[in-house]
C-alpha cells in the first residue's frame, strides 16, 4: 500500500510538473498576447487590418480582414467562437483562472496523498518498534 501511495503521488506530481504548469504558462502568454491586441484594436480604433496568416509548414499568405470587431478564438478541442472584443476579454481570464485552480487543487490533493503516506509510515514504524528517524 505504501509503494502504492507513492507511486499515485509520483504521478501527480509528473501531472502538474509535465502537463498543468506549461499548460498553464503557455495559455497566459497565448491570452496575454490575445488580450493585448484586443485592447490595442480597442484604443486605436481599428475595425479593419490587413495581416499575414500561417497557412502551415511556416508558409503565409496575406489577408484582409474587413470587421475587427468580431473575432474566433481557439476554446481548445479545434474549435473556434466568435466574440466581440469584451467578450473575448472575459473569455481570456476565466481561462487562466480555471487553470489556475486547476493547478491549485492538484497541489492539495499532493499534499493530502503525502501526509496519508506519512501516517502510514508512521504506523508501520509503530508496529516495528523502530526508533524514531
């Protein structure tokens, strides 16, 4: 039960460290870049531009985009919703409030596997009868 226990909290941590934390730093620079040019688009008026699209394997094509007052954005799973820019804005710090707490409650749920296995220790070292470490 003890390997068990450490093997489970050894797989959360891998979780937070290999997948949450870079999810979560690589969507705050995405919405932070997102949230950005949203406002910049808003301060400076801009309801048309003309911009360089990645078509894929790094090849671009020019395109005009006549109404900058409606944009997609990436929701994940490939899809894409359309939003004004203040909805594009809320959209954005959910986003990373989500992770967030996502990140904070696989933290305590670590924490919570750690102390279980530091009872169990515990215990085991009581019907022993070995000396405190």
């Amino acid at each position: 039960m003890n390997s068990e226990l450490q093997e489970k909290v050894g797989r959360f941590e891998e979780f937070i460290d290999q997948r949450l934390k870079p999810d979560l730093v690589h969507a705050i620079a995405e919405r932070s870049d997102l949230r950005r040019n949203i406002e910049n688009l808003e301060k400076n008026c801009v309801t048309s531009l003309r911009t360089m699209v990645n078509l894929g394997s790094e090849v671009y094509m020019q395109a005009d985009v006549p109404d900058t007052r409606h944009i997609f954005v990436d929701v994940g799973l490939g899809f894409h919703v359309e939003f004004t820019w203040p909805e594009a804005l809320n959209f954005i710090s959910e986003r990373e409030e989500k992770l967030a707490r996502q990140i904070e409650e696989y933290t305590q749920l670590i924490a919570s596997i750690k102390a279980q296995i530091k009872m169990v220790h515990e215990g085991i070292r009581e019907l022993l009868e070995l000396p405190v470490q």
